[in-house]
C-alpha cells in the first residue's frame, strides 16, 4: 500500500507533553495518532466521548436516553410534558446555582 503524508501543526509545548506521555507507552506520538486514525476508522467514529464536563445542556442531553425520551418512530429527542421550561431543568444541578 502507497504511503502518505498528513501534517500537523501544534505548539512546541503541547509537542512535548504528547511525547513525554506517549514515551511512557513505549510509543511514539506519530504511532498515537496513526493508532487513534485506525481506531476511528474500525468503529466508523471519535473512538471517545466528547464532552464538556461541568456543561449544564450536556448533563441534560445526557440524560434523555436513558429516561426513555427517544421517540422510536422518528429517534428523535422528546421532552416530557412537565419540562415546560427546559430552562429552569438545565441549570438545576448547576454548581454555580445560587440559592
């Protein structure tokens, strides 16, 4: 199979963390990201989670499969009747929230 190239910029700092992680794996950080690139393309996805942790409509989103709030005709994302204001639920486990 012909070989390519894919360039990456990022800053010289950053660099040398991946390195010093990655060298504890007995890897490299060019062997990272080949490993990373096979990954997502053998599951056809991110082969992680993406999130922003602490982010209130995360939390929320999060939750709606597991409560059953998927509509299976059309699999979209339906609120429940006694969310009449998605605002006031969204930053209700806030621990920014002053009372």
């Amino acid at each position: 199979m012909t070989q390519t190239s894919i360039t990456l910029r990022t800053d010289s700092e950053f660099k040398e963390q991946c390195d010093a992680l990655f060298s504890r794996f007995g890897i490299s950080t060019i062997a990272a990201i080949n490993l990373f690139l096979h990954q997502a393309v053998m599951e056809q996805a991110i082969p992680f989670k993406i999130e922003v942790k602490g982010d209130p409509l995360t939390r929320t989103v999060s939750r709606l499969p597991e409560a059953g709030m998927i509509n299976p005709k059309t699999g979209l994302y339906v609120l429940p009747k006694d969310w009449d204001n998605p605002g006031d639920d969204i930053y209700s486990d806030s621990p920014d929230e002053k009372e």
